[in-house]
C-alpha cells in the first residue's frame, strides 16, 4: 500500500506557464515533506520543504502547500522554463518514525518552448 | 564543496555473484541511508546509520543484504549471491540531522547495478 501518491505520471505545460504538480499521502503522521528533482543518470536534487507546522512554504519560482486535513501537497512552479523538466518526487518523513523518507513514485515534467 | 559520490557507477553482475557498492558521504554528515529505486519509481528505503551506529535495517529486502559504516563516514552495501530482482539504482544519501531531528537528505548520483 503506496504512503505516498503522486496520481499523475506525467505532466506537460508550456514556458511561462504555471506547473502544479500534486502529491497525496495516507499516514497522518507524517510531519515533515520534501520535493525532489531528478534529471537522468543523477540522484534527486533537494528542491523544497514544509514542515506540518506551516501551510505554504516559498523558495523564488517555487511553493510548496500543505493541505493537512485534505492529505494533500502541491508544488507550484511560476513561470515554468524548460531546464525544469525532470521528475518531481514528493517524499514525507515522520518525527516518531525514524530518520528515513517515503517517497512518491514521481510526476515527470516537461516543460515545453 | 563535495557532495555524496557513490562507486561504480554502474555495475554489471552475473546472476549469483556477490558485489559491493561505496558511499562517500558529505564531509561531517552524521547520518547515511542506502534507498533502493526500481526502474519508474521513487526511492525506497534500505537502511539508515547515525555515525557508525545501524539504527534501522527494516527495509533490507532480505539477508542477502548488508550495509557497513565502521569508522562513521564511508559506507558499503553489499548484496550477496544477486538475483536478477535487484537490479535496480542503489542511491545514499546523507544529511547533518541525528535521531529526531527535521532534515533535508543529499543523494548521490546511484550505482546502476544491472544482474543477468
């Protein structure tokens, strides 16, 4: 049983557009999530984070939300440019847990010219 | 500064043989993890050390796994007597954080290991 769902494989949007790429999780433990980037033959680059205590968290081009009741994160990139077409993995944490993430399976981007 | 390198890159194993794939973490980095990521899923995690300390082994897939770190910094994953279901990137990661703490992981590029 997937902790961490991302439901979309794939996502397309055009240069300057907005990309919004969503991720769900089943274990209300979770305190802690993360955003992932990953280009081909790399590991996952850190891009963002939110802990539980806060709803929305903003890095220039990038916010990440928090819907906790809902179960729910979003990652919002403004504007879209194609250097951020990779895969997006979303991964949660929980203090009483351990140290180890649970990620998503990934959203693969791809932002068009 | 340096970031996590992982050694070999790539590996190419008979079924059956035994191999061995390195970690360097970042310099200073209390805690290491070994995540195993199959081909188009996310990462799924191995095994954690805080120093040289083993403190979570639970998603070693069986006991033909082992993960060392004696002296607290480089750390090696071993597989024994491989079988074509674990091909897959190995990938570790490192972070400042000890037990409890909120904190970002920094993954090396993966060792592709490939069993025929």
């Amino acid at each position: 049983d997937q902790q961490v769902k991302q439901n979309s494989p794939s996502l397309s949007v055009q240069e300057g557009r907005i990309s919004i790429l969503n991720c769900d999780y089943t274990n209300s433990m979770f305190d802690y999530f993360l955003w992932y980037k990953k280009y081909p033959a790399e590991g996952p680059t850190f891009l963002i984070s939110i802990s539980s205590i806060k709803d929305k968290n903003e890095d220039g081009r990038f916010t990440v939300f928090l819907n906790k009741s809902a179960k729910h994160l979003s990652l919002h990139i403004v504007p879209s440019q194609p250097g951020d077409s990779a895969v997006y993995f979303c991964a949660a944490s929980a203090y009483n847990y351990g140290q180890n993430f649970v990620f998503g399976p990934g959203t693969r981007l791809s932002v068009l010219p | 500064g340096a970031g996590v390198s992982q050694s070999p890159r790539y590996k190419v194993a008979k079924r059956g043989q035994d191999v061995a794939l390195r970690c360097d973490p970042i310099s200073g980095h209390v805690s290491l993890f070994w995540y195993q990521q199959a081909l188009g899923q996310g990462p799924e995690f191995l095994t954690y050390f805080q120093n040289e300390a083993q403190l979570d082994k639970s998603g070693l897939p069986s006991d033909r796994f082992f993960a060392e770190r004696p002296e607290g910094s480089v750390s090696t994953l071993k597989i024994q007597r491989t079988q074509q279901e674990d091909s897959a990137v190995y990938l570790c990661a490192s972070s400042t954080a000890s037990m409890g703490e909120e904190e970002t992981q920094y993954f090396g590029p993966g060792t592709r290991l490939l069993v025929l």
